[in-house]
C-alpha cells in the first residue's frame, strides 16, 4: 500500500534514479526464530529510543502496559492518540471530549476501589498511636482506607458520570458518545498503568446491537489502515459465557504476536444496568427525548494504546536479507510505520563540502519542516564519523521515511539526495520541492 | 492585537457589511465587583461545558487543580498543551519528548513517595490477621507501604533518570531538554491532580543562569502571546530566603486574578545536586562531551496547565454593556480566547428555508471544517427553537469565533452569512471561500 503511494507520488516528481536499487528478501520465519525474533524487536525498540532501557521497563512494554518510553516511543504514542482522537471526533458521529479524574472519593462501583491513594504520614500517625488496642488501630486504619481516594480502573465510570450534563449539550437526543484518553491503574497487574482510549456510545435500545457492528467495523478498519500486514489484526464474537454482567454482546479485537494473540480492544454492548446504577436509579434525569420513556443504553468500546503501540512496532518490524556475493550476508532491519504514525518522518544530514555553509542549509530546512509539523531529525549535529550505510542502517531502523543528505551539489545548484526508508531508493530533488514533497506524501498515506 | 488581525484578513476578503455594528462598551471592574465577576466566571464555565457541574469539582478549577472538564474545557487543555509542545519542541533548541511512569516502585527522593497506591484487599487481609500481636500488625502495615508504589508530585524526578539514556541520543553534547506534560498528584492538596508541562533543560554550569534568563524571556512570550490583556501576566525572580534547596536562582511567572496572584510556572536553576543524587554519584556517567570533567547543571522549567486554563478563561471573559434606551440595558458576556487555544472556532446554523436541503449543506460545510481539522459546533442539529440574539449569546459565551447561518439565500447564490465573535459584524461571503478563509484567519493568529 505505502509502496504503490510512494510510487504514485514520485511519477508526479521531477525525481531522477541516480543508484540502482538493491534486491532484498524478506526472511521468512518459523516457530523456532520467534525467541529471536521478539529479542531483536525489544532490543532494537531500546537501542532506537522507543524504550528506556532497563529489563523491568522492557518488560512492561511488552507486557502491554504503560512504560517510560524515550523520544521516539513517546512521539510515536503521541501519534496514535491523536490519530484515535480525530477517527472517533470526526467520524460524522457526535461525539464529545471530556476530561475526567483519575482518582475519585465517590464510592466506587465495580472493580473501582481495589486501588487507594494513601497519604504516608496519616497512616504512620495511626500506627504509631501507643495508647490504642489493637482492634481499635485495625478499625482506624480500615476507616482512613475507605476515606482514601480510589484510583479508577478504566474510564467507563467517569463517561457513565458525565452523561447527564452531556445530555443537555445535545438537547437531550440520542445517539451520541463521550470519548477520553487517559491513564488506567491495574490492580491485577500490581498496580500497573496503562494508556486507555474509551468511547462511550449512548443509543437506543433497540440500536446497540447495530451500533456495536458499526463501531466494530469502524474500529478494526482504524487498526488496519496503519498495518503493514493488516491480517495481523481481526476480531472476534465474546462467547456466551465469557460475558461481563450487565452485557449483551461483547467484541474483542485481537492482535497476533509472535508469541500468540493479545486483545487490543474491547466493545460491549452493556445495557442500562450501570447508568441506572451510577444515577441512582433517577429515570426522569436519564431519558432522552423520544417520546418513549426507554433510558438509553450504552456501548463501550476501550483500547489500550500502549499495547497497541507495540502491536504496530511488531507489525511494522521487516527484517531483510540479501546475499552480496557467497560468503556475505547482509541482514537489513527496517522498522515500516505508516507515514503518519512513524515518529520522525525525515533526517538531515550533510556530505562532503563546506561544513559551515552546509549546516547553514540544514538549520534553514530544519526551521521550515517544524513550521509545517514535519518531524526531522537534525542528524548534521551529530558528530561521530559514520559510513552512509551505518547511517541508513539506524535511520531504518528509527522508521525514519526519508534522508535527506545535503552536500557540495547543494551549494553549487540547490539539489540535495533524498533516499526512501521503504524504497531504498535514492533521488536528486531542488531544496525548494522538498517540503512540499514529504507533505504530500504523507497526507497521501493518511488519505488512502 | 486580535482586532488588528480581523481587519487585516477582513480587508482581504470579498466581505460585505450587511448589519450595522452596535457600540459596546467594557465594564468597569471595582473591587466590590470581583465576587460578582468570579461568580460570574465560574457559572458560565459551567453552562458552557467547560467545566463538569458540581460544586466540589468547579472548587478544585478555581482552585488550579485538575477537575472533570466538559468538552469545551477539555479541548481548551488540549489546545493549550498542544501550543506547549510546540513551543518548547520547534524553539529551534535541542528538545526531546519523553513519558515517564505516573508512579514508581524505587525508593523515592525529595517530596515524592508521600502518596502510596495500596492495595485494599492486601491491606485489609494483614488488618484481619487474629494471631498478631498490635506491635507486628503495625510492623507489617509499614513493610506494605514501603513496597506499595510512589506516585509523583513533579515530571522532574523522571527527567533526571532520563537523563543518561538521552545523552546517548545528542552523542554526550550540551545543551538539550526534555519535555513531558502530564498528571502529578499533591499530597499537600488532599492527593488532589495538577496537569503538569515540564521542561528539564541540561547545561553547562557557567550558562545556567542565562538559560533560566533565556527560558523565563520565552515562557513569559509564549502566556502573553495568547492573553487579551498580557500585562495580566508577569514574572519576578525568587527572593534568596524563598529558594529551594540546591536551587540557586528561580523565577515564577504569576496570573493576576480577580482575587489575587496566583504562580503559573516556575522555573529553577538547579545546580547537579540532584542529577548527581539520582545517579548515585556515578560522575563518569553523567558527563558530557566537552574536554572537562563537569556535570551537567539542570534548568526546570514547571507549569501548571489546570490553572493556565483558568488563567486564559479569566483574561478572556469580557462583560460589554450597552444602553439600548433609558430603561433597557443589555449585558454581554463575550470568552474572547485566542483564535488557536479556543475550542470551537465556528457554529454551523440554518436560518429560513428549506431544512432537508439546508442541512444537507451544513453537513457537506461540516464535513470540509472536520478535515481541515476546524473545530465545528453543529448547531443546525438543535431543534429547540431560539431566537439569532439568544443563539449569539450563547455562542459569544462559549468563545466561538464566527457563526455560521445558512439560509435561502445560499440555495439560490450559495451566499452565506457569517458573524465574527470579537467585531459582531455580520458579513456574506461565498460558500466556496468559507474554508480557506477561517483556515487563514486562525494560521494569522498564530503567526503574530
């Protein structure tokens, strides 16, 4: 798909081929180069800046939880958020942002209330309290609990919560969502974090099961537009027993790891119970306007983004192999990511020539992709004398799209070498069409 | 500053003034008024979806704290971040994006590890043990604590263990930052949540203090270049006595508000104590590219982005009153937010006509806004019947800056009417021009 974008693009540029382009393979794998194959990925997702390094926080990423990623995992997160956000605000549906906490006093409903925040000293000045029995310290130490905030577990709560006033907001007619992104606490996991994006559906009875398939086929086609194997990401039906209380139906959407399927996302078609439940029962404040005195019901549908950033790193991983004559074998990994998701969509970099005027050159372009929202990576900076190979070997790696290398050629008639991440090609272009150039293409992979 | 920039792209434009501008004029505040205006600016957050209802929560907004923000308050903050993050990343300035964990099992240092997540079920199985003595209950409540995670009151502690990884990426050469935003949690506040945006900004120790300079100088532009009143907002350096500890300057940046000032951002020259305290005094580690054997100084630079949309709400609501005759005074109330940090930048309405066809149109406009990534209000959704001046009200409380209405006459000439929020003019122009004309109107605006 991106291939036959590329192409597309560059038969409409003043592009000429100047090196001829290398014919790689792609490794096939088997069972047994999985081990390998998830070590190259992690290692490679740490030496490229997804991941802090340490083998605690790399096991959190892979576990599928929040992790302190590095520039370009949090670029990369960033990316995904915003491109979860605009699918689910700009899909015609009317669907609202909110914000809510993270951390409630209200009695909690549900898994809530596993997790509390508590204050140290408080809890210190309780124990240390001499004169109290035992009973009476296990009583106060209970009470200070349950005045403890709780931490929320999903963001269901919060959207169930806000309803009411978003009623007003739509002069109380159906259907309409409430859409937020935030930080989850996992008391299962040990208290782990973890990135959530949730929409919550409010509609008619008699439409949830409709709108469940709606936002299931809109929701797998997102995951499958930035895929570089799409048939890596499918759905399935929650069987009958799986099914929370309260559900009617339930759809998970899977991705298949090297190690074997993880859900990415889960849908619910939930009923009335929790809205009735979380409001009290209070009908009158509930019901839209309808005519009927039907309370709406609702249908969540909840991702987890960190896990979801590693699906597309694992999806987007390539690893090449090319015989260079008998003896030599060149492995080539290059990490795919679509256009608008990949953290940093172009290097600069100089050649041979006048370093002065040739950074000056740079800073100028750099300045100007900034202006336009190019993410670049000013690789002129850097000072270490690399190999143009060791060069692009990184950049590939990083998923950088494009490397622009500038040099003698520049100064004298203003062209400058760009070379394709997913091509390998490498082609002259004048200064002046380049940033129109990468814009188009990436407004081309985002409009496909 | 906004006014100017109206006119500019007015002048421009195949505009033609159809309605008469009344004359407005600004309210004058007395110090008996101030309760008057918070209260009013508190209400009408609240009905205009800024703020979710609810006494406790509109206390922590006004406040400065975190609270459950409506859709337009939530877009607010998101505009307001997103306007950070390009600040501190395209200042030309080596800056990289990082994400850290909102909570940590390592031993905690300076005010951190106050709030520990507990684990109820945990806690509440050692409170039940019937075969302990008082003296081992207490022993093991704590050893529970002390292995429960910390969550953070500061983005600092997480930049400073970022730090060894990131100077591989800048290849051990100063001066670079890293920038993150999100939720820390103030023990001092009743574990309540602040949004934080935190620059740490690592440098050579003799250019430390030019950096604060440099970084106050920018910080200061930056909340200005978005106020109504700029001079609202304003910076004084720490006074000796009031320094923290290892901090050898600060500077706060402090809102006026009704009620008194109020610290946005501050900002710290804070020596190596602290960098070298983290990395457990491992010098060879921490230093840099540079012949001498000097650790590196840190600059942080800390706002509070809960409290910076307050601050832009505050600055914004201007109340306009105008003398119609002897008896009838109108009062207007007008959220004149800065044409990027507002949420809405245009109302799509139909005026007489044929609904179907006119709604057609209106979802068509809608359609075109969304991709240009225009926030839109679907005002032709509303069914309740309002009058233009009710719908205006409305509108100029909720910041939104034109209105569109689309009538007869746009099915006969495709003429539509539009009103600017800040000159209450109403002007018609082509339905063709209406995109690019907002599209340039708000890309004005951030240029200034």
């Amino acid at each position: 798909m991106f291939t036959r974008c590329v192409r597309n693009i560059l038969s409409r540029s003043a592009f000429t081929v100047t090196l001829k382009r290398h014919s790689w393979r792609r490794c096939s794998t088997s069972q047994t180069e999985t081990v390998d194959q998830v070590t190259t990925l992690l290692q490679l997702c740490v030496d490229r800046f997804f991941v802090s390094p340490g083998h605690a926080n790399v096991e959190l990423f892979q576990r599928g939880l929040c992790c302190s990623y590095g520039p370009l995992g949090m670029e990369l997160r960033r990316n995904l958020l915003d491109q979860w956000w605009h699918s689910v605000t700009r899909s015609g549906a009317q669907v609202f942002g909110i914000n809510t906490l993270s951390s409630s006093r209200e009695a909690p409903t549900g898994g809530q209330g596993q997790l509390r925040i508590v204050e140290c000293e408080q809890l210190k000045q309780r124990l240390g309290q001499k004169q109290l029995s035992k009973g009476r310290l296990a009583e106060e130490v209970h009470m200070l609990l349950q005045r403890s905030p709780s931490m929320r577990t999903n963001l269901l709560q919060g959207a169930l919560e806000q309803f009411v006033p978003s009623l007003e907001l739509v002069n109380r007619k159906l259907p309409f969502g409430l859409a937020e992104t935030g930080l989850c606490f996992q008391p299962a996991e040990g208290s782990a974090e973890v990135t959530q994006t949730s929409l919550v559906w409010f509609c008619s009875p008699r439409t949830s099961s409709q709108w469940l398939d709606h936002w299931t086929r809109q929701r797998l086609k997102w995951w499958r537009k930035f895929a570089l194997s799409p048939s890596d990401f499918s759905s399935n039906e929650v069987q009958q027993e799986e099914l929370e209380q309260a559900a009617s139906r339930g759809v998970r959407i899977i991705y298949n790891f090297p190690w074997g399927q993880e859900v990415l996302e889960t849908l619910w078609s939930r009923g009335d119970a929790e809205l009735l439940h979380i409001h009290k029962g209070d009908r009158s404040k509930l019901q839209h306007q309808d005519g009927r005195r039907s309370i709406p019901h609702v249908v969540s549908v909840t991702a987890n983004m960190d896990r979801g950033a590693m699906a597309f790193l694992s999806n987007s991983l390539q690893q090449l192999k090319r015989e260079e004559s008998k003896k030599k074998l060149h492995q080539r990994k290059v990490l795919k990511l679509h256009p608008v998701l990949v953290p940093i969509k172009v290097a600069l970099n100089i050649g041979r020539g006048a370093t002065v005027e040739l950074r000056q050159i740079c800073e100028g372009l750099l300045q100007e992709f900034l202006e336009a929202k190019i993410s670049v990576w000013p690789g002129y900076l850097e000072t270490l004398p690399t190999s143009m190979e060791q060069l692009n070997a990184k950049y590939d790696e990083m998923g950088v799209l494009f490397t622009i290398i500038i040099g003698e050629n520049t100064l004298e008639s203003g062209l400058l070498q760009v070379r394709s991440r997913d091509t390998t090609i490498k082609e002259t272009m004048h200064i002046s069409e380049i940033k129109n150039f990468l814009f188009r293409y990436i407004s081309a992979a985002d409009n496909i």
